[in-house]
C-alpha cells in the first residue's frame, strides 16, 4: 500500500505570506495617515469658493455677508436686514460652515490684499478666541483681506480685494 503524498502550506511558507502583507499593509496606513482633500492647496481652493459663495449671496438677496475665519473653522453668515448700511444692532444668522482638515491651519488672516512673496508670518494665536471677520457688501465690495493657510509643508495666501471682491489662492507666503 502506497501513500499519497501531503499537499498543502508549511508553516514557513505561510508566516512568509503574513509578513509581506503585515509590510504591505504597514505601507499602506502610513502613506494614509492625512485625511484626502487635507493639504493647503484644497484648504484655500475651499476657501475662495467660501468667499465666492458668500459673494454671489450677497449680491442676490442685497443683504450683507460675513465671512467668519477661525484656525479650524470657516462661517458664512447673513445680515438680517437688507442695504448696504450697517445696523446700530445687527442681527446674523449662520447659513453655512466649512470644518479645516485637521492637517491644515490656518495660520493668520488680517486687513488688506498682501499681494507680495516672501513675507514672514506669525500664527495669530488669539484668532481662534477673536474670529476674523471679513465682509462682503451687495456692490461687491468687500473687506480686503490675506488668509494665510498652512499645511506644514506647503503654504498659500487666500487674497480678497476691496473694491472687487475678487478673491484668489496664490502658493507661497
């Protein structure tokens, strides 16, 4: 009587298996640890279409916009009265809000269009307890405004322009 030969896996041949896929999936985890869409590039992008979008809000119901710019946090709000003029009291509701990936940061946003390269900027610590406020008129006005976002790697400049409201990404500080 014969016997037939055993078929199947040695153990050393299925710990080789299980260790090229514990590499490849270790591999795999690393190379996405950064939620997709959380880099500085997408953030601004996000953040001219915000202002856009604020923009051509404005000018369709003649009520004030508001542009709200926290370190991890982008609101649009609404004036509740319709004109150009501010109110003694105005009144805001929130219409949209926009979360920063974690990943991003906004680093500072203040007053006027920083149209040059090569700036140095400090993290505006105190932004995130008094929020930036950029706001956008019916005429398309607005208030000129540099929002400066970070990835850790990659910097932009979100330029907002008074007198036309136009706003645009730009890379580098």
């Amino acid at each position: 009587m014969r016997r037939s030969a055993q078929r199947g896996f040695t153990l050393v041949e299925l710990m080789v298996v299980v260790a090229i896929i514990a590499i490849l999936g270790g591999l795999l985890i690393s190379a996405s640890s950064r939620p997709v869409g959380a880099s500085a590039r997408n953030t601004s992008e996000q953040l001219v279409s915000t202002i856009n979008f604020a923009k051509l809000r404005a000018a369709a119901t003649r009520r004030i916009h508001r542009v709200q710019i926290e370190p991890q946090r982008v609101s649009v709000w609404v004036l509740g009265t319709q004109g150009l003029a501010m109110p003694l009291v105005p009144v805001w509701s929130m219409i949209q809000t926009m979360t920063i990936p974690p990943g991003v940061k906004i680093w500072d946003a203040t007053a006027g269009a920083t149209t040059t390269t090569g700036n140095t900027v400090v993290e505006n610590t105190l932004l995130a307890s008094t929020p930036y406020a950029l706001d956008v008129r019916p005429d398309s006005q607005a208030t000129a405004t540099t929002i400066w976002v970070t990835d850790g790697v990659h910097q932009y400049r979100v330029l907002t322009y008074r007198v036309t409201g136009g706003t645009y990404a730009r890379e580098s500080w």
